[in-house]
C-alpha cells in the first residue's frame, strides 16, 4: 500500500512510541488545539493511521487510548494507567516549559536490580528523574529506593551518560518523588523534591521567589555534582 505521512502524521508515531499509551485528548491538546475543530481533526488523522495500522488503540478507555504497534501490554492493561501518568507529569511541564531530552521509563544503569526512574528529562535548565507514585510505599521501601540513587550516585556511571553536558562540569540530577504521600525518606547526597504535582511544585518554586527576591539559585551542594535548580 502506498500512502504519504504528513510531519504531523510522523510526530503522532513517534510521541505514541515514545510514551507508550496515549489518550485522544492529549493529542488534541499536543498537536491539534490550534485547529478550528481540533477533536475532529484529531479523530479523523488517528482513525486514518489506525487503519494503515502504524498505530495500535484500546478502545477499553473514553477517551480512546493509542499504543504503539509492537506495544507489550495488553489493551486492558493497568500498565496503560501508569503511562497515562508519566504523559500528565509531562503535559504538566509543558505549560511551563518543554522539556529537553526526554526519556520515559529510564534505565540509566542499564541493568536489572538498579535505578529505574519513570521519567528523565531536562526541564528549566535542570536535569531530573521523576517517580511517580501511585501507590502508597512504606517508609523502608521508600528509603530502599533512595538508596539504590545513592548507590548509583558513587558508581560515577552517570558522569558518562549520553545527555551529561560537554562544555561544563558532570550534573547528578535531582529525583522528584510525584505523591500524594510526604514520606521521610532523605539523602545526604542527593536532592529529593516531594510533592502532589507538577503544578505544585512549581508553586512551592514561585512562593519561594517571592519571599526571597534576593535569593541566589537554589544549589546542591558540590558533593553532588552541583545541580542549579531555578524552577521559576
């Protein structure tokens, strides 16, 4: 079968591939919002690539939910909430500011039993690995999780990871734990940044501005590489 791809059409795919599972008014808002009828021109270009089968959809979800075409998971999946989620924290983002280098479901040790954030990405100058928890962890468990940063931290396996700046010294970025839950969990090493959102987050960031309009950029301390969070 012969047929031509629009960029839109390829920047669809690729998103699709990238976060796994995708709902129909995320596309919208991604790709169509400055349409006169932005979910029927979304409608129509995903029943379209659909049926040249270069795309995958559970229809167990309203609105639809999109799938690469190798996906793994089933349609009924409660493994398609988890990306719905990692795609919210991204769009959270975006109306601050697009994140950089993107990678969802990192593996940065690339092996079994190490870190493996749910997200990694460059946002507002800083890099960051994001968990999101939706599920309530023990403390312990918490910690434990911590504790495999830390580990990752001293191996100095990150200095060599493929987004690490060129022209400037080595960054460990800084995990965000996504929770409803404020857990105790603290590292000597590494900063930790608890909240409920994104949008949270970047309130706590703006009130913080705020009261210290004279404060200088919140740093790490050089132990950890030296990360410069300016959220705001």
């Amino acid at each position: 079968m012969s047929f031509r791809l629009s960029q839109r059409d390829k920047d669809i795919i690729a998103f699709i591939n990238q976060f796994r599972a995708v709902d129909r008014d995320s596309l919208v808002e991604l790709f169509f919002k400055q349409l006169k009828s932005p979910i029927n021109a979304c409608n129509s270009v995903m029943v379209r690539l659909y049926r040249l089968g270069l795309i995958e959809r559970t229809q167990q979800y309203s609105p639809t939910v999109y799938l690469p075409v190798d996906a793994k998971i089933k349609k009924n999946s409660q493994k398609i909430l988890h990306f719905l989620s990692i795609l919210d924290i991204y769009k959270q983002m975006c109306t601050y500011s697009a994140p950089k280098q993107v990678i969802v479901e990192d593996k940065p040790t690339g092996r079994k039993g190490g870190i493996e954030p749910d997200l990694f990405c460059i946002f507002k100058g800083s890099p960051f690995w994001i968990e999101i928890q939706r599920n309530h962890y023990s403390e312990q468990k918490m910690q434990g999780k911590i504790s495999l940063y830390e580990e990752f931290f001293f191996s100095d396996e990150w200095k060599t990871l493929q987004w690490q700046p060129e022209d400037r010294a080595t960054i460990f970025p800084s995990v965000i734990l996504i929770t409803p839950v404020r857990y105790a969990a603290k590292s000597d090493h590494i900063r930790i940044i608890q909240a409920g959102s994104i949008h949270e987050l970047m309130e706590k960031y703006k009130s913080s501005t705020k009261q210290q309009k004279e404060a200088k950029p919140i740093t790490q301390s050089s132990s950890s590489g030296g990360v410069r969070i300016n959220l705001t």
